[in-house]
C-alpha cells in the first residue's frame, strides 16, 4: 500500500513512511506515562479484544519504531477504530494536523491545573478573558515556547466533535 511518491509539502516521505511518527503520537496520547504503558503484545491484545482486528505485538512496535512500512488498509483502519481516529488521519498530512491538535488539547487537559485555571476562567468577562490569554501568551514567550494558535483558528474549537478528527 506504498502510495507513489511522496505527498504534497513532504518531499521525499510518503504518508506511509510517516505512519511511525502517527502510531507514536497516538500511543503518547491513550499512554502518556510511559513508565505504566503496556507493552506492544498486551496493546495489540487490547487493540484484538476491542476492535476484533489482529495485528500482532511484533508488527505493531515494528510499526511504531519505523521498520515496517507495509501496513495494509484493513490494519490502518483497525488502527484508526482502536484510538477513535479517522483512518484519513494516517494517511493525510491536514486530518493528522487537525487530529493532532485535538490529541495535544485532550493531552493539555489532563493537567489537573490547566483544568482549574480553564475552571476558574469560566464566567469571566471576555475583556478579562483577554487579559489572561495575553498574560499566558507572554508567560509562554518568555518560556521559550511555541506559540499556541487561538482556538478562533480552530473551527470545532467551540463545542467540538466528541471523536477525535471528526469534523
């Protein structure tokens, strides 16, 4: 299933080639702790058990470390079905922006105080409201980290899809 050359804006990497970088993404998200992430064997029994799909533990870290590429439709979409992700999203580069994304959002959110400042801002002027997201923008400024695109970029940002990657 190795598409014939390499995808718009990713010269010389084909969406396959980058599937590693895409497994890997969802792994850190379902397991952000690695010292307790399950090994590939008990994921891939997990991935059987919830989708009926078989990929085999060996496959799966061969997969994610980059040494298979040969990755067939029906296991991207048992793929896709076990992380809640649409199967575009291994295979085109703006569903995976856009899925990554809300994978980063869902990421941030599991900080309990990211949580409690999202939880205290609610009722608050939007002038107020500006104020702080400036503060934070500056904060993160002097931090040395990147820029983080306001959610009025993101237009599921309001009320978005409960599946990550759906429109």
């Amino acid at each position: 299933m190795e598409p014939s050359g390499p995808l718009p804006g990713q010269p010389g990497r084909s969406s396959v080639r980058r599937i590693d970088q895409r497994l890997n993404e969802l792994l850190n998200a379902l397991y952000p702790d690695e010292r307790t992430r399950p090994g590939y064997a008990a994921i891939s029994r997990e991935i059987r058990q919830t989708t009926g799909g078989r990929i085999s533990g060996t496959y799966l870290w061969e997969l994610a470390t980059g040494k298979k590429h040969n990755v067939t439709l029906e296991q991207l979409d048992v793929l896709a079905t076990f992380f809640g992700v649409p199967l575009e999203y291994f295979l085109n580069d703006a569903v995976a922006e856009r899925v990554s994304s809300q994978l980063a959002m869902a990421s941030a959110l599991r900080d309990t105080r990211v949580r409690n400042l999202a939880l205290r801002a609610e009722g608050l002027s939007p002038a107020s409201l500006d104020a702080l997201l400036t503060m934070v923008d500056e904060v993160r400024k002097l931090q040395n980290l990147p820029r983080i695109n306001d959610a009025a970029d993101d237009p599921a940002a309001d009320g978005g899809p409960a599946r990550v990657g759906e429109p």
